[in-house]
C-alpha cells in the first residue's frame, strides 16, 4: 500500500514537472510587453513577415525578434540559424506589387 501511495506521488510530480517544461517550451518566448526579457534558440518555422533588432537595455535582453501571423518570436542572436534567417531576410528581393 505504501508503494502505491509513493508511486502515485512520484508520478503526479512527473506529470506537473513535464507540463510546466512544455508550456514553457513549446514555442519559445514571446514578445510580452515592450521588449524581450529572454530568448529562445528554438527555430522560428513560421514564415516571416518583419525582423526587428532589440539592444540590451535591462531588463531587456539583447535579440532579434521574428513576426509572425503566430505572433513575435524572442531569438537569440548568436545562434547561426537565426543570423542565416535575418541575412536571407535583407537579401531577398522584394516583391513588387504593380504588376505590368
């Protein structure tokens, strides 16, 4: 009876302990209120519509921040995908509009 009660325990503790990484996790930080205050090393597998660069001024962090129809994105900067993203970004020609 007794190793019942503390398996159940063990796993309830499980559970609370995989649902809080997940939610935390799973898309990586938003922007949440003015600036980002962390950033993920997540890729942003969503297309982007806008890039902005945020400098270090605490409590914000230094980033670069990927719009989304999901939302804004927090990245961190140093990662190579993040700087592949940002430089194919600014390079792309841009799409014209007036068609002839």
């Amino acid at each position: 009876m007794e190793t019942r009660r503390i398996l159940m325990r063990s796993l309830a503790v499980v559970v609370v302990i995989t649902s809080v990484i997940w939610t935390t996790t799973a898309a990586g930080p938003k922007v949440k209120g003015s600036c980002c205050k962390k950033v993920s090393t997540a890729d942003v597998t969503d297309p982007i519509i806008n890039i902005k660069l945020q400098r270090q001024s605490l409590p914000c962090v230094k980033a670069v921040i990927f719009e989304t129809k999901q939302g804004e994105f927090c990245s961190d900067p140093r990662q190579p995908w993040v700087q592949e993203k940002v430089k194919q970004f600014f390079t792309k020609p841009p799409t014209s509009s007036i068609s002839n």
